[in-house]
C-alpha cells in the first residue's frame, strides 16, 4: 500500500474519531441540559407548593378585585418605593411569575413542559393582577412586570394551539363520572334567593 493511500486513510480515521467525540460530546451536553432543565422544573415545583406563595395566589383570586376598590390601596401601588407584601400580597405572585417569565423567556426552562403545568394558572392570575400592574405602571412604566405579561401571551397561545392540554392523542380517554353535574347546573340556572329560603325555613318552622 503506497504511503499516500496510507496517509489518506489516516485522514479518514482521524476525521471519524473527530466526529465521534463531536457527536458524543453533543449527546452528552443534551443530557447536561435535560438534566438541569429537570432539576429546575422540580425547584419551581418545589417554589410553588410553598405556603406563601399559595397564600398569595389564593389572596389574588379572592380578595384582591375588593380591595383594589379602595383608594388608599390603589395610591399604595402606585407610589414609588417599598410595596409590603404584607399589606399587598399580589406583589408575592406577581415576583414569582416575572421571575417565571424571565426564565421562559431566556430559555433556562422549557416552555413548552412549563405550560404544561402553569399556563391556565398564569392565564387565571394575569387576568385578577392586571389592574393592580396597571396601576403600578402609572410612575413606574412598561417594563414593571413585562416578564409577567409575556409569560401571560405565551401561555394563552399555548393554551389556544392546545385547548385541551398534550393529552396523547392515541390514547382514549375514559368518561369521568359526574353525579352531581345535572343537579349543580339547575341550580345555576336557577338560584334560590335569601329572602325565598327565608320563607322556606320559616314555612318548615310552623
């Protein structure tokens, strides 16, 4: 074998080691990135199971529109400076879910598996603080919680390209029982009035 088809097949091995270690290497940063991509996912998880947080949440879904009434309340968001959660916890969630927005945004987390398990909830919540942004907006501008909003654009396009969730579509699904769903809509569609339940308790009472 002449020196020339020797080097040439040197050449060739060399060039596959190369590619060897190049396509190894690339396997094993996707498994880093997986890796680190899971181990955040657990950490938000872990963030957003904790009593705070869930204490803040249930305030923003059931209080805050009422308080937000209030004018002092309202001058409070919109002074510069120190918020206390305390007084305003909104400001709880809405820390956490700019953050959230940040992450998503700079590509640290998956979107795609983080709406998966947020993106109704970041709907939801966007929706019951946005008059509290607004107002906070008023001296502090545009980007106050700009993460938050964007984190709430993508998760409603998530939502609309996948209505339903990322249930998969091979599989059949299984009709929940619902014994109550009749009773609870008529219900709805027919409630029963203080003063009508009044006199129902009171007829009952003679």
């Amino acid at each position: 074998m002449s020196p020339e088809l020797l080097n040439f097949w040197a050449e060739i091995g060399a060039d596959i080691v190369i590619c060897g270690s190049v396509v190894a290497g690339l396997i094993q940063l996707r498994h880093i990135r997986a890796g680190n991509q899971l181990q955040a996912l657990l950490s938000l998880e872990r963030d957003f199971r904790a009593p705070e947080l869930q204490s803040a949440l249930t305030y923003v879904q059931e209080q805050l529109a009422q308080r937000l009434e209030e004018s002092q309340y309202r001058r409070e968001l919109e002074t510069i400076g120190f918020i206390d959660p305390a007084i305003h916890p909104e400001m709880i969630a809405c820390n956490w879910l700019n953050e959230m927005g940040t992450l998503v945004k700079r590509g640290y987390v998956s979107e795609d598996t983080f709406m998966d398990l947020f993106a109704r909830l970041i709907v939801h919540c966007w929706r019951q603080v946005a008059p509290a942004v607004a107002i906070m907006r008023r001296k502090r501008g545009e980007a106050q919680y700009h993460d938050f909003e964007y984190l709430a654009l993508r998760a409603a396009a998530w939502l609309k390209r996948n209505p339903q969730g990322m249930f998969p579509h091979a599989m059949t699904r299984a009709p929940l029982p619902d014994p109550w769903r009749d009773l609870d809509l008529r219900q709805a569609v027919s409630p029963v009035s203080p003063q009508i339940a009044q006199d129902n308790v009171t007829g009952c009472g003679q």
